[in-house]
C-alpha cells in the first residue's frame, strides 16, 4: 500500500505547534494510516465510527467522509455505517453525521439508478478485486457446473481490468456483449476501441487485453469464454492511470 501523503499538521499548525503538525502528518497519517495490516477502506469505516461515537462531527469528520468515499465505502455502506452506529452512539450523534455524509455522498445518490443493464448488477466482484482498478460487480447468468459460464460484469466509472491473456492449447478466447454504458477495450500495440451498447468484441485466445468503463460512465457486458481446450487465464499488470487517462 502506498505511504499515505499528509500536511494539514504543518499547514494549520506548523509554526504554532510543530511537534503535534510531525506527529499528525508522519506518526498519524505516514505510520498508522500506511501500515497495510489493515486497508484504507477498513480505517476509514473505523475512523468515522469512533468520531461519530465521541460527537465529533466537525470539519475534520467531513475530511474522513470525503477521504472514506475516496477509500471505497459506499453512500449505501456509509448509510448502513451511520445506522447501526446509531444504537451504539446516539440517535442525535448519527443524524449530525448524516447530515455531513449527505453532501460529500450527494452525486453517488443521484446517480443511484439502477446498473448493470438488462441482467442486473449482481454483487461486489470481490473474489477478483485484486485484478480491477476501482470497483466492479459480478452477476452470473449461469450455473457453470451445469453449462458454459455467462456473467454479466459492471464496472463503475473509471474501473478497468488488468491486462491479461486468456489461454487456450485449441480455440478458446473470449467474447464480449456490450449491454450498457460506455467504455473501453484495448489490445497490446494497438488503439483503444471505444465501447458503447449493442458493441460485440471477440477476443483471440494469446491477446493481450483489459476491458472497462470510460472515466465519465458505467459499463456492463456480458462476458464468457469462447469453445476451446486447455483454456487459462493469466493476470498481467494493472492499466496505469498515465494510459488510462489518455482516452478521451
């Protein structure tokens, strides 16, 4: 996990209080928040649940609200956060906090409608986290111990998956139905294709490849492999943010 950057010590308190602003940006923020026991999305849901629990709710807590939404919790986890909290805090502690969480949460609420096209949005892809940059959800359309696996995947404005490489001995590959949004494929060497409904891609088996959505938008397809022997699939490195944000 990469050292967590912090100056609000030295920049409010600095010349007043030195040794709290060190203590704050590099004790607080460079060793605690940067030790990987446990993941920024995790502290962060601590972070809040102890301010709300002691009535902090204050400029502060808005910068943990902000910071936890950067860190992956959701307007619905944060909501059912704030909620069970609730019991445990106070009822008036949790709507302050409510009330702060709205505005920092308040364009993820009125995009709230419902994604993942016509099959759904299914579930957090979390089995396979590591492989995506940003969020994705995973909706199995299929029972692949009874036939082929079809899933519709939905990745969230900005996620994309690793280059990888499906693998086959004989046929193989795989094949994408656009069902929604927009977004992006790539080959190794070549240009990025933009995706949009209705788009079908065919992806050779030993191709070098990622797929997901355009910075601005949700994308949904319908993904499964083609026929074929032998088949793997290999993780490759992550799609940099420098590639990414060179697509319009």
């Amino acid at each position: 996990m990469a050292k967590v950057q912090q100056t609000a010590g030295r920049d409010t308190l600095g010349n007043f209080a030195p040794m709290f602003a060190e203590l704050n940006d590099d004790v607080l923020f460079g060793e605690v928040w940067s030790d990987d026991t446990l993941d920024l999305k995790t502290r962060s849901m601590l972070t809040v649940t102890t301010l709300v629990a002691k009535g902090l709710v204050d400029s502060s807590f808005e910068y943990h609200l902000t910071s936890a939404r950067q860190n992956g919790v959701s307007a619905q986890e944060m909501a059912a956060l704030l909620t069970h909290v609730a019991f445990y805090a106070g009822w008036p502690n949790a709507w302050a906090a409510f009330r702060m969480a709205l505005p920092v949460y308040g364009d993820e609420l009125e995009d709230a409608q419902p994604r993942g096209g016509l099959f759904g949005l299914g579930q957090p892809n979390d089995a396979y986290a590591q492989y995506f940059t940003g969020r994705s959800y995973l909706n199995p359309l299929t029972d692949p111990e009874k036939t082929q696996f079809v899933a519709n995947v939905t990745f969230e404005p900005g996620c994309r998956n690793s280059w990888h490489i499906h693998h086959a001995e004989e046929g193989g590959g795989q094949i994408l139905l656009v069902t929604d949004g927009r977004g992006w494929y790539q080959e190794w060497g070549r240009e990025a294709q933009e995706l949009h409904p209705g788009d079908c891609v065919t992806i050779p088996a030993g191709v070098k490849h990622w797929h997901g959505a355009a910075k601005d938008s949700w994308m949904s397809h319908v993904a499964f492999e083609a026929c074929g022997s032998g088949m793997s699939n290999e993780w490759l490195e992550p799609v940099s943010d420098e590639e990414y944000d060179r697509l319009d």
